[in-house]
C-alpha cells in the first residue's frame, strides 16, 4: 500500500453511521444533546452500554424529550444513568 491509499486515521466505528443517524431527531433540542454525545463519547462506551443508549434512542421524539429534560424519569436505572452521562456530556460542551 503506498501513501495515496492509506487510511487517515484509525477505522472508523462500523456502529456509529447507525448511532449518529438514530440520533439525528431533526428536533434541534434534541440534537444538540444527541449528536455531539454519538461524536465525543460514543466510541468509549461497551457493547452493554451502547445497547443502553439504543434502547433509549428508540422511542418517539415525544416520548424521549421529557425523558431528557428530566420532567419525567426513565423506566429503569441503566436508562436513568444513560440519560445523567448524555446531560454531564451536554454540560462540558457548553
């Protein structure tokens, strides 16, 4: 392989095309919590935790808002700390 074909940079995560669409609302309060989390921490998180993160994208924009803006809890305690990393995520960004 000569210098023309190298890669960049690391292999890119075959996963994150997935999260990073799944995550893109088109409602911008929920972008902007969503999608820098899938860019910044994403890529650090475990298979369990990834799965965590799934399960809590894949609701409705009405069921999920409230979740994230804490006017209601979610249904159990691993979607409770998915929720307090995205928001600690948010934090460090603004």
């Amino acid at each position: 392989m000569n210098d023309d074909t190298a890669p960049d940079g690391p292999t890119p995560d075959p996963e994150a095309g997935r999260f990073w669409w799944r995550s893109r609302r088109g409602l911008r309060e929920l972008d902007l919590l969503l999608l820098p989390f899938v860019e910044d921490v994403l890529p650090g998180l475990d298979a369990t935790e990834r799965a965590t993160y799934w399960r809590l994208i894949d609701r409705e924009d009405s069921d999920l808002m409230p979740i994230l803006t804490r006017r209601e809890a979610a249904e159990d305690a691993e979607l409770e700390a998915m929720v307090e990393r995205i928001l600690a995520a948010r934090r460090e960004y603004t």
